[in-house]
C-alpha cells in the first residue's frame, strides 16, 4: 500500500502498513481563500451592525486573541482590525491585546512576537487570577442583566449595567445561576472585540465566537461548570452540534452578559482557510460552521479495529492536547472504532503532559489513577477545571486502547493509562482493518 503522511510536530511522517487494510478519510476540502482580503470583506459585510455603529473614537478596546493551541493566523487578522479602528479614529495606545489563554499556560515574549508580529507590544497574557464578576448565567438567561437579550441595546451598554449589577446578581450563584467573571483588561474597556477559529470542539460543537472572549479571558467559574460533568455529560454535548447543545449555549448567554461588541472568525479545512465572517457570534459561528461541514466531513460505513488520528502543531505539543485527536474521533458523530478497538495518536509532546494549570491537572488526574473505571467514576462526583481532559479520555480509554507514538515523552504516557509506542507500525497488529484521519481535529466523521 502507498505511506499516508501524517502529520507530526511541524512536520509529517508516512504511515505504510503492509500487512494491514488502510483506509483514509480524506475531508472534501474546498476552497481556500485569501485570509486578509476575506477578513476585509467580512468587515464590510458583517453579520449585524457594522464595527462603526459599535465603536466611539474614544474608547478603550480590548481584542481578545486565541493562544498559541489554537491554528489561527491572528497576525493578519489582528492587523485588520487595526487598520479599521484606525481609520475610525481609535488611537493605538487605547488597544490592548489580551491573549485567551482559558487556563493554559501563558505565552513568552518570543512567542508573542512570532503570533503577533509588530503588534505584539500591545498583548497581555490573560490571568485567571485577574478577574471579576460580573453577573450569572444559567437557564437560558442572564441572571441580574436579563435584558441583555434587548436588541435595541448595544453589547457595550449591556456589558456596563452588567457590572452595575454584579453585587446583586452575584447573590443568585449558589441556587440561580453560575458566575461569570471576566479579566480586568476586558471587563475594563468601553468596546470588546475577538478575534477566532470556528472549528470542530468536543463540547461546544463548534469553537469561536464568544468562547474565544468568555472561557479564553473568563476566570475558573464558568470553566468549571460548562466544563463539568453534569454538563459534559448532558444531551447535546457533542462534537459538532450546536443546536440543542446546552454548552453553547452557556457560552452564548455569557457572550451576551460581557458584551462583546464585534467578532473576526475564520474557518479552515485541508485546502487552508476556507472562509472568514464578521459582526455577531452566534451568526458567525452558524455561518462558518456550515462551511467547515461541508469541507470535514466524511462518511464511514463500517467499523474498524484501529483508527490512527493524525494531530500535528500546534496541538501535540503537549499530551493534554494532543489526546484530542482520540476523543474527537471516538466519542464524534460516528464512532469508527470496533468495540475494543485501538485509537493510535503520533504525537511530538514536546511540552510532555503540559505545563499550564489545566494540563498539570489532567496529568496529575490521570498518573493517580489505578484504572480508567475507577478514575471515570471518581471524576463523575466532580473535578477542578482543566481535568475535564482527563474526564473524556477516561470515557474513551473504559473501552478502547490508546497509544501514543512518535512521542519525546513515552514516560509521561505510560503514567497516564495509555500505551506508548515507537512508531505507528509498532502499535497495530498485523492484519488489523485501520482507517487513517491524517487531520483528526479537522475531520467529521459522520453516519
């Protein structure tokens, strides 16, 4: 049979198994577009009102980024939006950068530099420990700022009876709501822009929109509940899937409560970026993620004993993200594997388990742990944010193997209930029936 590459580190390495049936899903792809001429139309063609009706010359504006996790050229799509809010009148000492970082590790100055460019001198690194509340979520609605569901009110306005409300709406959290807190730097500004990636998650549907603003610069509440296992664990939680997704809609409502006033989203499949939007969130991440459907997704017809899940940079840094590429696969759309069957992820972890607050808690969840049964039960009675990660790996690993090759950290694997191998080849058995996904985290497998 021919080698199928598959992605590894910023490189790739060939896959050939002789003694073995292969099949490969290959996504349709479509049709790639120029990011920065794509984001310039999307502003003057945005979903909503346009940046102009949503911004004073004056005010304070804080852009929330996606971290280095997320593939996502937010130099060019940054600089755009600059470009805009100058020619608008927004001086360039009003802007701050606030890199989304969720609970991931903060990013180095070197890195900064190589995301952003000549804008990096305007980024901080969002601290978790920074923040402060301003109201609750829950139901579908916002507790304490309920009419932040009137259209006839701009995000701003909303966001700033938001933090008026806060000391009255923060006594509903125990038994009404969950809290929401926010950053300084972004509860702080007049107008709140994101920039972002609607692309397949686990739990979301589809990433993007306000997720980018409210887990990427939100403090451990609202992590800690969507990202818990009553939530993980309700109907509609699914990978791909928006309508009826309840985590979603937690995100939406929490969009709503910070006010974010104008979204810049792409899209990307195989062929690169497939399309960029801008205005509102929830429409951006409706209209991106027809167009990423239609480009990832594949059918699959039968089972099979082994899926090698192919992951790559930025995601297998470290093992947190990495394991990604098994769950998308095993607990997606359509499950591929047979039951018993073994998920094999090529993996560089450079970073090992990983080195921010969320990835030592997945690893040191997983390297406690006697057995995935046992470690699933005891996450079932609750976990601190960022174990969610070892949640749904000990969903997947109850019933199936996984191994993880290619890897710098073999050790740091076989501490947490999973196999390491050399190589691919060295992971399946001859004669196995195997499907290779080269891009797991940017393909549907579908019924």
């Amino acid at each position: 049979m021919r080698s199928v590459n598959v992605p590894l580190g910023c490189g790739s390495i060939g896959v050939a198994l002789p003694d073995c049936e292969v099949t490969v899903a290959e996504p349709p792809g479509g049709d790639a577009v120029d990011v920065r001429a794509a984001a310039q139309r999307a502003l003057e063609e945005p979903l909503g009102s346009p940046l102009e009706e949503r911004i004073d010359a004056g005010d304070d504006v804080a852009i929330v980024v996606t971290d280095l996790t997320r593939e996502v050229p937010d130099d060019v799509l940054l600089n755009v939006l600059l470009e805009r809010l100058a020619d608008l009148g927004v001086a360039r000492e009003r802007v701050t950068v606030v890199v989304g970082l969720g609970l991931h590790r903060p990013m180095t100055d070197a890195e900064l530099e190589s995301m952003l460019g000549p804008h990096a001198d305007l980024a901080v690194n969002h601290d978790p420990e920074s923040t402060v509340e301003i109201g609750t979520v829950g139901r579908g609605e916002a507790y304490g700022v309920r009419e932040s569901q009137d259209e006839s009110r701009s995000p701003s306005e909303v966001k700033r009876s938001s933090a008026d409300a806060s000391d009255d709406a923060s006594g509903t959290a125990a038994g009404d709501g969950v809290p929401v807190e926010i950053g300084l730097p972004v509860a702080n500004a007049d107008t709140v822009l994101s920039t972002g990636v609607v692309e397949p998650h686990q739990y979301a549907g589809f990433s993007g929109g306000a997720k980018t603003v409210v887990i990427g610069a939100g403090g451990e509440s609202l992590i800690r509940h969507t990202h818990g296992p009553e939530t993980l664990a309700r109907e509609g939680v699914r990978l791909g899937r928006l309508e009826g997704n309840p985590f979603r809609e937690l995100l939406d409502e929490a969009g709503d409560l910070v006010g974010i006033d104008f979204s810049l989203n792409l899209t990307h499949g195989p062929t690169g970026v497939l399309g960029v939007r801008a205005g509102d969130g929830r429409r951006i991440v409706r209209e991106l993620a027809t167009v990423a459907r239609d480009a990832r997704s594949v059918p699959v017809e039968r089972e099979y004993d082994a899926v090698v899940c192919g992951v790559g940079a930025p995601k297998d840094a470290n093992l947190y993200q990495a394991t990604r590429g098994a769950t998308y696969v095993a607990l997606g759309d359509r499950n591929p594997l047979r039951k018993g069957g073994k998920l094999v992820v090529p993996a560089a972890l450079p970073e090992g388990a990983g080195e921010g607050t969320g990835e030592r808690r997945f690893y040191r969840r997983l390297r406690n742990a006697d057995d995935p049964e046992s470690l699933y039960d005891d996450l079932r009675e609750g976990y601190e944010p960022g174990a969610q990660r070892a949640f749904v790996v000990a969903r997947v690993l109850r019933e199936r193997d996984l191994v993880v090759t290619n890897s710098r950290a073999p050790g740091v694997v076989e501490e947490c209930l999973m196999r390491a191998a050399d190589d691919v080849r060295d992971a399946i058995e001859p004669g196995s029936d195997v499907l290779v996904v080269p891009d797991a985290l940017n393909t549907l497998l579908v019924a």
